[in-house]
C-alpha cells in the first residue's frame, strides 16, 4: 500500500470513528439509521458486483426494500416476524424464477434468485444483531474486528513472509494472520475482565482468550471470502465510496462474520453462567 493510500485510509478512519462513537453513544433510533445505512450501501455494492452497471436495477430496489423493512421489523422489536420476512424473500425470488421459466425457460437463470437471497443473507441477516446488542457488546464486536485488521495489516507489512493463503489474497501473511490474532485476544481479554456489565456475569480469563481467538478466526475468514468473492468476479474493489478501502462491503468484510460468531458465543455464555 502506497504512503498516499495509507495516509487516506487513516483519514477516513477519523472521520468515521467518532461518527461510529455517536451512534454507538446515543443508541435506540440512531444506532438504527446507521446500521440501516451501511446495510443497504453494503447490499448495493455485493449485488451490483454481479450486476453492474444498472442492470437488474428492480431486483437491486425489491432487495434494498426488503432489508429496510426487515430491519425496522427488528428495531421494533418483532425478531420472529423479521426472519419471516426473510423466508418470505426466498420464496419470492423462488416464485420469481417459477414465472420467468413458464414464460421463457431458455432465459429463466436461477442463479439471480440466489445472489438476490444471498445477499439479504450476507449483510442485513448478519449485522440485524446489533439492534439487539447492548452497547457494551456492540463496542466489543467492532474493537475485536478493528483491532483483527489493524494488527494483521501492521504485523503483515513489518513481518510478512509466508503467504498464508495466496490464491485468494496475495497479500495476506503467516505473521500478519497471528500479529491481529494476538492483538484480538489482548483487546477481548482487556474489555471482558475489565468492565463488569455483561449480561451473562463475569468469565474468567479464559473464555475470553477463547472468545477473541474465535472472533479473529471469524475475522480472517470474512475477509478471505469477499476477497475470493471478488476475485471470482474480476473485481477489485466493491465500490469506491471511501478512500483508502473501498465500498463499505470492503470495509465490513470482517464484520459481517464476527457479529453473528460473537452472538453465539453469547447465547453460549449465558447458557453456561445459567448451569
């Protein structure tokens, strides 16, 4: 990465980080609207990824409509209604592709079924959990996923040798994989024995090594696979929104794995602290 590109993703990380603070700080409707944002700028760019440049430009507005309401079905507190939704936009597209192969079966591809299921499943179904977490949690998620990338890349351009896994990201290192899993675990460690507001009580520092292990994996593996998923798709980028990393799918690759990873560990801890 060159000294410029650098210099602009640290640039919009300022911008970004205080702006994320607030949200995370005034909470309720204002969490809501942010994370309504990014998922809908996310969704945009993963379908416009397989479909560019205006094409399916109605199967693009149908999903973005449905992420907004399933999200605001889950703000308003009707979780079980919202995965309804979700089923009911699966067997929409399902019905979709019926019509389009009783009109005309040569052109009926159910692929585009599946990348417009896909990606309500990537990114509204994945980061919905937020509206669910207290901000305690909500901090924890994304610290242990900035400290995953900030630590891989800086261990990565100091250290990195061995590349860990070159067919999907030439850049990606050994020391890199294990400089963002130390610094994980060191964030997790520190932010679960040191505050006391967790809804499950207090772990011991062990399940919190583990905790910040299974979160860095989760980070490591969102990033392997958009960067695989573009790749496939002879795209370097998902889009172009913020300088220095790319679309907003570029910057929540690994966010998009770590949340719903930490939402069953706590479902976890709050099963064990409960024996």
């Amino acid at each position: 990465m060159s000294v410029s590109s650098h210099r602009q993703r640290w640039l919009t990380s300022l911008v970004l980080l205080p702006a994320l603070a607030c949200l995370v700080f005034v909470g309720n409707w204002a969490l809501f609207a942010g994370v309504l944002a990014v998922c809908l700028l996310g969704l945009y760019e993963f379908y416009s990824l397989f479909w560019p440049k205006g094409q399916r430009f109605a199967t693009k507005a149908a999903g973005l409509a449905l992420c907004a309401v399933y999200l605001l079905v889950v703000q308003l507190g009707y979780a079980s209604a919202a995965d309804g939704m979700l089923l009911a936009g699966v067997w929409g597209a399902n019905l979709f592709f019926l019509r389009a192969f009783t009109r005309t079966q040569g052109a009926a591809r159910y692929p585009d079924s599946l990348v417009f299921i896909a990606g309500l499943l990537y990114v509204p179904a994945m980061l919905h959990f937020f509206l669910e977490f207290r901000p305690l949690e909500t901090i924890l998620v994304l610290l242990a996923t900035f400290a995953s990338d900030t630590g891989a890349y800086y261990a990565g351009s100091w250290f990195g040798k061995r590349k860990i896994w070159p067919t999907v990201s030439p850049k990606k290192t050994w020391s890199g994989s294990l400089g963002g899993a130390l610094v994980c675990v060191v964030t997790c460690m520190f932010l679960g024995l040191t505050f006391a507001d967790w809804p499950w009580g207090r772990p011991g520092w062990g399940a919190w090594l583990l905790l910040g292990l299974a979160l860095n994996l989760a980070s490591q593996f969102g990033d392997f696979f958009e960067s695989a998923l573009k790749r496939s798709l002879d795209a370097k980028d998902s889009g172009a929104l913020l300088p220095g990393h790319g679309g907003v799918l570029d910057r929540i690759d690994s966010l998009l794995l770590v949340t719903p990873v930490y939402k069953g560990a706590s479902i976890l801890f709050e099963l064990v602290s409960n024996q």
